[in-house]
C-alpha cells in the first residue's frame, strides 16, 4: 500500500467528485459498492490526502467556482426581481445552507445530573409514566 498519495479508488473519486460534487454518487462512481457508497463518500472527504487533492485541483482549474463564486451568484439570483420565484427560493435556500441557518441546535442533559421531580415532570409533559 502506498504510503503518499491517493490509491486508485480514491483518485477515481477525487475526478468525479470535481465532476459532480455529491461523495456517493462519486463513490459509486470510484467503484464502491453502492449500499456503502454514502459511508465511504463521508469518510473520504473527511481524509486530509483527499481534501488536499480536491483542493489542489481547485486552485488549479479557474472553472470551479469558489465558496465566495457560489454564494455572490446565489445572492444575485436571490435579489434578482425578473428570476422565477422558485429559483430566487431555492437559492436562499442554498445560502442559507451554506451558511448554517437550518442547523437545530439541541441541548442534551445528562439524565443522572437531573433531579427525580425534574425527571418526572419530563416524563409526565412526553406522555409517558415513570
């Protein structure tokens, strides 16, 4: 196995990743198998090796729009009063996604911090007894 680089898989996945930017379908496309192919797009782009690789192909292709490409373009389609509706909606829906606006926050408390009477009143608001 080799040490440096990107073994053929990965290297297959970092073209077509660049090509369509979704990690399963490029997994799929790398030759994973296609009930694992989410998993493994995930865990691939979590590598440095090919984070570097998709980023150095970035830099050196002029064609692939930047995070700052993207968003000015959603923007401009968003505030563009002649574009469709849908398209002005489904590009603040990208922005905001970019941008971490639907992300639920949810507070965990760690049940045996919580005082009895605590626990039971949450019990009894979820309708279940305890």
């Amino acid at each position: 196995m080799k040490s440096r680089g990107l073994n053929e898989r990965e290297r297959r996945f970092v073209e077509a990743y660049m090509a369509c930017g979704k990690a399963t379908d490029s997994a799929r496309r790398a030759g994973y198998s296609k009930r694992t192919a989410a998993s493994i797009g995930s865990r691939l782009l979590r590598k440095v090796k090919i984070r570097q690789a998709i980023d150095a192909r970035v830099e050196k292709d002029p064609t692939v729009a930047t995070r700052i490409d993207r968003q000015t373009f959603w923007t401009k389609v968003m505030n563009d009063s002649a574009q469709d509706m849908k398209d002005r909606l489904t590009a603040s829906q990208l922005l905001g996604k970019t941008q971490g606006d639907f992300i639920q926050k949810i507070e965990v408390i760690e049940a045996s911090k919580l005082s009895d009477e605590t626990l039971r009143r949450a019990l009894d608001e979820t309708g279940r007894t305890s």
